[in-house]
C-alpha cells in the first residue's frame, strides 16, 4: 500500500535521511524503531504529506503522493495523524473529535453520531462535554486518536504514541491500536523509542540507523537475527563476541576462535572468516562449578562472577571467562543459586544461540 523508494530528506544541509526504502503492505501495522534524532518523526511527516523530500519517491496505492497539489489532497484524505504531543484545541472534547468531519463537510446529525461511537471505541463515553485541556495526558492522547479515526482513514500514522504516558495509559492506546487494525483493517505505521512495544503491536519492525532502514523483518527475526553488530547492540544483544572460524564439519556446526576459547556454533560461514557472535543474554545457562552440567554438544566456559545488577524482576549476572559474558536469570534463580560476586561458575549455551555475523558486512 506504501512504497518508500530513495527517500531522502536534508534540513540546512545536513542528511537526515539518506536513502530510505521499503514496503508497506495494507492492513499491516508497521513499526519503526531507532536512536533518538534518527528521523523517524520525519520519515511519518513526509508520508503524511506535512513535509516534502529532498530526493525520492513516496507512493500510496501506486500514486506519488507529491507529484501535484490534487493527489496530495486525494491522498491526504485517506491519512490519520496522530503525535507524541497530543494537540487538542481549547474546546470540548466533542468539538475536538468533530473537526475533520466539519472540515468534510458531514451533516450535524452524522457528526454527534459518529464522535459518539469514537469516544466509545476509545473508552471515553460520556466525556462529550468535558473541556479537552482539563484531561489527563493519557486521555487526551485518547481524544487525539478518536479524531484521528472518526474520519475512517486508510491510513493511520503515529508518532511515539506513548512517550510520557503511564503505564495503565499505555496499554489502553496500544489494546486500541490492535483493535483498530483488526477490526477496519486500518494501516497503521507508527514510530517508538520502545522497543518491546515494536514487539507486542507490529506485524513488521523497520530499525533507521544512519538515515537508512539497517533491517526490515518481523520482530522475531530483527530481535534474534540483527544484521549488523551495531544493530545488535541497539535491540539489546549484550555479549557480542569476535572471532576466526578455524574448523566446521559436515552437519553445519563450527567452531570459533574467541581469543584461545573454541566456541561452537550453527553457521554457514567457512574457515578463516571473521565473524562476530551474538548470544542474548536470557541463553545463557549459570550454575556453581561444582555441579556438572550436561551439555555435550554445546558450550561450557569456567569463570568468575564479576558483577550481579538488579534489572527489574531479574538480574544481569556478568562472568569473566577470559571475555566476559552476561546472563539474565529470575531473583529466585539468583537466589537459589546464592551467586555473589567472586563465585566461580560454569557457564553454558547452544550452539543454536548463537547468531553469527561476518565482520565485514557490518
């Protein structure tokens, strides 16, 4: 439904996106994640027509969306926008939802209906009359997103959607983002800073780094299968390890020179490649260096415990092992195992953990 080709944008003559490709399918929510002051708030102004690019092409049903004033205004009616700043008008909240149907031209009676259903969809019957600035946050966000909506479009944009919200407010904008994509089929791109939400919402995550789109793919393959080692690092893949593949054998597994330490892996590359590992943290195995660990085929290190770092319901166990390497266990399961700093441990993972990129295409 959306085809990004070459997108570039320039502000004073600095870059700020360089090249930007990609597809969007209809019915798709399609999530885009990236480092602060990536130009993901532009990329969305652009496809919402509120900006023009310096270079490329932005299509929507096959149309240039900027190739003249007639089909950006064709276009633009089919776009919902929604920002990280939800701006409501010093009005009621009625009087908020109902301005793109005023704009539209609807007759008065098709208005009060349709701002009637918004506000119920959204979880805000009732608050017709309610002065939209004297709202909480969350529910002014919810406003903005009954006006976004009302007016039925094809497409919905959102601009960090959630950024300064709590908790509760988040979950209710993201239950109605859901709803909204599964029950009108409504398309919805979206930009965060959080990437665990890019998991739960998105059917496809697209990570902007350095003005391009570093991976496109599901969440499951751009969480565990990163195409770079900065991308890595960016959705949270701690220990990343380099080295030389010095031996692999007929059923596809190698093994990997790590500065003395063979370490086994699942890989397609041939012996003599420098490749870095990427082994998230919640694979990784503890247990005290007295007790056997069964682990024939995959990898079992000594080390020594060198720091325990609450995070959240876990901790970070980090254990030197001539390079260091960080596991994420429960509170219990660190309890249980009475780690403290100093203890000697055995650490363990699959081979099938590991991701392997070649240094080189990073």
């Amino acid at each position: 439904m959306i085809e990004l080709d070459g997108v570039s944008k320039e502000f004073d003559g600095k870059r700020v996106l360089d090249g930007v490709s990609a597809r969007v399918e209809r019915g798709e929510i399609f999530a885009i994640i990236g480092p602060s002051g990536a130009g993901k708030s532009t990329l969305l102004r652009l496809i919402g027509l509120l900006d023009n690019p310096t270079a490329g092409t932005i299509r929507i049903n096959g149309i240039d969306i900027h190739a003249s004033k007639e089909q950006s205004l064709m276009i633009r009616r089919m776009i919902g926008m929604v920002f990280q700043k939800p701006a409501v008008f010093n009005t009621t909240v009625a009087e908020n939802i109902a301005i793109g149907l005023r704009f539209r031209g609807v007759e008065r009676a098709t208005v009060i209906k349709k701002v009637r259903e918004a506000l119920d969809v959204v979880g805000l019957a009732g608050y017709e009359e309610r002065l939209a600035r004297t709202l909480s946050g969350g529910e002014m966000q919810r406003v903005a997103l009954a006006r976004a909506m009302v007016i039925e479009p094809e497409i919905l944009l959102m601009d960090e959607p959630t950024a300064n919200l709590d908790p509760v407010s988040v979950e209710k904008i993201e239950e109605l983002v859901i709803r909204i994509n599964r029950e009108l089929g409504t398309t919805i791109l979206f930009s965060t800073h959080d990437m665990y939400q890019g998991q739960r919402l998105a059917h496809r995550i697209a990570v902007l780094m350095n003005g391009r789109f570093a991976q496109v793919g599901t969440p499951r393959e751009v969480f565990t299968l990163p195409a770079t080692r900065d991308l890595a690092r960016f959705v949270g893949i701690e220990n990343i390890l380099e080295g030389v593949v010095v031996r692999r054998d007929d059923g596809g597994a190698v093994s990997i020179d790590v500065g003395g330490t063979q370490v086994r892996a699942r890989s397609s590359f041939g012996t003599g490649e420098r490749v870095a590992l990427c082994i998230r943290p919640e694979d990784m195995r503890i247990a005290p260096v007295e007790r056997k660990v069964a682990n024939p085929d995959g990898n079992t290190l000594q080390g020594t415990v060198i720091s325990i770092v609450p995070r959240g319901p876990f901790s970070s166990v980090t254990v030197d092992c001539g390079f260091m390497l960080s596991s994420l266990l429960s509170w219990k399961r660190a309890d249980d195992l009475d780690l403290q700093e100093g203890s000697h441990v055995v650490v363990s993972f699959a081979p099938e953990s590991i991701h392997v990129i070649r240094i080189n295409e990073t």
